[in-house]
C-alpha cells in the first residue's frame, strides 16, 4: 500500500455491499464462511537506530511465503512496508517503561487493485523484568469481524507472557480451520505447557453487517445531539477528524460513525488511525473521515485545511464545525432519531453491547428507510434484465417537503451512488427496502 494509498473502509462494517477505495474500484474482500482466518500474524518490535531514535520494524512474520511469484512479492512486500507505521503510528517518541497496558485497535489498507486488508493490532509490553519496549501483535485479514479478531489476540497475549513459541501452534491451528458462518462457532484445539490442551471456541456474530462495531464506545463519549451532527456530515461526504489519545478509542469509534450509514458505505478516505508521517492528509480537499491522536493537535490546526468537522472525543464535544450541521437532517426525523438514541443511553436499561448496537442500528436503518427506502420502485427495468434509475420520479414522489431537501442532496453523495448501481445490477429487492 503506497502512501496516500493507505486509505481505510469501512468494508468491514458491511458484507453485503463491498465499498471502494476510490470510486470505481471493487473490494476483494470476501465474506464467505470457509476461507482462512488470516493471512499473516506479524510482531512489529521497535528497533533503536544510530540516531537515538526508534523505529517500528517487523521481527517476525507467520507463515514465511516461499515461492511467491513476481507479482505476489511485490504485493508483500509493499503491504509489509505499511504494516509497521500503522502499529506504532504515534511516531518515534518511544522509551522503555515497566508498565503498559495493553490495547486493541484496527487499521485497513487498500492494495492497488483496490483489494482490501483489514490489520487487528494488540499492543502489549512482553513479560519480563526491568524496563522494555511495547510490542505489536498484527494479524492480517480480509475478514471484517473486531470481536472474533480480539478473543484471537486475548489468546495471543495470553501465549506470548509464557514464550513466543507456545503462538506458533496456536495459529497454525487457526490457519487450518475454516471461518464460521454467521452465528456459527469454531472450536481450536491448543496446547499450552503446564496447562495441558484447551478448546477455544470463536463464534461469529448472527448480524454480519454489525460484527466489526461497539456503537457503546461512541455513546459513552459524545451526546446524541452531537453524535447526529456527526452522521449528517458523514452522510453528505464531508471531512471528518475524530481526535482522541488512545487508539482503541478512535478505531472503535471511527469504525461506528462509518457503520451508522449502512445499508450504505463510506467510500472515501477512511484513517482510523493517521500515522504522525501522513498527518497531511487533513489538507485533501475531497471527503475523509481520519482519527488523529490529541498530542497532534496543534499540528492539525496549523495546516490549510479546507472546511471539516474537528470531534474531539476525549471532552466529548465538537472543536471546529461547518455550522450548519443543525438544518442538514430533516428535523421530525432528527428528532425520533434523538427519542430513541436517548432512550438507549438511559442507565436505567442496562443492555449488553449487541443489544445497543442492534438498537442503534435500527434507528439509523429507519432513518434511510423513511427518506430512501422507495428507491426500488423508481428502478426501471429493460427487457434484458438491466435497470435504470429514475432519479427526479424518485424525488419528486416524497411528500414531506423537508425530507425532499434532504434527499436531492443526498442523491448527489458517491455512496448513494454506488448503491444505486448494484441495485440496477440485481434485480434481487436490496437490503432498506
């Protein structure tokens, strides 16, 4: 992944309809149960250089390849070039400590062909004595699903505090099974010295669309109101910078704003995390949603950015806006959407996170059922099976006035769009009917 290719999806948010990199590429990534579980494990250490300095390197990597062709080495080789930024993108101000706590985040890349590869990272100090430096777990996949990713890499860390050596067998026994169906589950077999064999089941989510998401993560920090400000700028493809120190914190709430616009998806530049060596791309006068650690912030305000949404997510509010982010919404909409988002952050319900993201899913669902869902009704169909789009009939066929605003700007955005054109590909009714 070259530079300025490292853009991220939120491919991982929605199964059913794989999004772009750029408008016009197709995804690779599939989601069929049976495939392998991953592609590569990688450790990325952080190696001392001349200078003083320390630099993220890659120090070991599972499986090796052996007899790659041409052109699937150079594929590797760039996608392990970008790995170790995307582990350590706070830079290089690092120092060994005694104590770290652990954290878990994601990253995606795009290839050139528009492939897309999903990087579930654990940082954790390794066991031992004295000071030492954090370590990246990294594990490479074309399948989206956080919650699996992070039972995988719980027993990982829980592998490597006894040797590297007993991870090895682990993944190996990963490798060798094939990844479950939605609400199905896969037992591996392992063996840990002192402990004997244990079973490890991982089950997969029921709901696809909702299993690389913890929309708890966002209502904990932001208000509804404000969480509502931030969906109608990602619904009309503006730019977004989520800011935050931690980076389990902006890749969980990155990847839930991207997953509030399903059945539709983000089909621009998605960071979840913004390495310190590309901090320039809030300077891109085209759409992105990045996620920017705080300790940037000066740096970000100081560069000639065009107009974007500046969250910052550590005091919950919002730093720079547009200012109309108010009026974008159909206000009745706006307003059921906000009943039913404070209804779940009400403490007195306590619901487990598959229940609130269900619920918070629904309420965005209905949103787009309410002002889009008519879309299939305006398709016209030709003899030899392709579709065409009546865009002003579809439009003109919404009664409420406000909605109809709505709507003709909506219809301008690329992921209705591209939403549109596999819909006039299939005539299978789509999902948000």
């Amino acid at each position: 992944a070259t530079e300025g290719k490292e853009e991220a999806s939120a491919a991982e948010n929605n199964p059913s309809r794989v999004p772009q990199g750029k408008p016009g590429e197709r995804s690779s990534i599939l989601y069929s149960a049976g495939q392998f579980f991953f592609e590569y494990l990688v450790v990325v250490s952080l190696k001392k250089m001349s200078d003083g300095h320390y630099e993220p390197k890659i120090t070991y990597q599972f499986p090796k390849r052996e007899n790659l062709l041409k052109g699937q080495k150079e594929e590797e080789e760039r996608l392990l070039q970008a790995i170790p930024l995307f582990c350590f993108p706070d830079g290089n101000n690092w120092a060994p400590v005694t104590e770290f706590t652990s954290e878990t985040f994601s990253f995606v890349l795009t290839n050139v062909d528009g492939s897309r590869k999903i990087g579930y990272c654990r940082r954790l100090l390794p066991s031992g004595r004295g000071v030492r430096l954090p370590e990246v777990f990294c594990i490479i996949s074309c399948l989206g699903c956080f919650g699996l990713f992070s039972k995988i890499l719980d027993e990982v860390e829980k592998r490597r505090q006894i040797s590297m050596a007993v991870i090895y067998p682990f993944m190996q026994g990963l490798r060798e099974s094939p990844f479950p169906a939605p609400g199905k589950t896969v037992t591996i077999k392992s063996f840990i010295p002192e402990s004997g064999t244990e079973l490890i089941k991982l089950t997969r989510p029921v709901d696809a669309h909702l299993e690389h998401v913890e929309f708890q993560a966002l209502l904990q920090r932001l208000s509804p109101h404000l969480i509502l400000h931030i969906f109608a700028s990602a619904v009309l493809e503006r730019r977004l910078i989520f800011l935050a120190e931690e980076l389990s914190v902006l890749s969980q709430c990155i990847h839930a704003v991207a997953a509030l616009l399903y059945p539709f998806t983000w089909a621009h530049t998605y960071i979840p995390v913004v390495p310190e060596c590309l901090l320039d791309t809030v300077c891109c006068p085209t759409p992105f949603m990045v996620g920017i650690q705080m300790r940037h912030l000066e740096r970000v305000l100081d560069q000639p950015m065009e107009e974007a949404l500046i969250v910052d997510l550590c005091k919950g509010k919002i730093l720079r806006a547009v200012g109309d982010e108010e009026e974008i919404l159909p206000i009745k909409l706006q307003n059921e959407m906000l009943t039913s988002l404070n209804r779940h952050n009400n403490n007195n319900n306590i619901h487990t996170s598959e229940q609130v993201n269900t619920l918070v899913s629904e309420a965005f669902v209905q949103f787009f059922v309410r002002t889009v869902g008519h879309y299939a009704s305006h398709i016209k169909w030709s003899k030899n099976g392709s579709g065409t789009f009546q865009e002003r009939a579809f439009c003109k066929a919404i009664a409420s006035k406000t909605n109809r605003k709505f709507v003709k700007k909506f219809v301008k955005t690329n992921m209705f769009s591209l939403f549109i054109e596999e819909a006039e590909k299939s005539r299978i009714p789509q999902e948000g009917k």
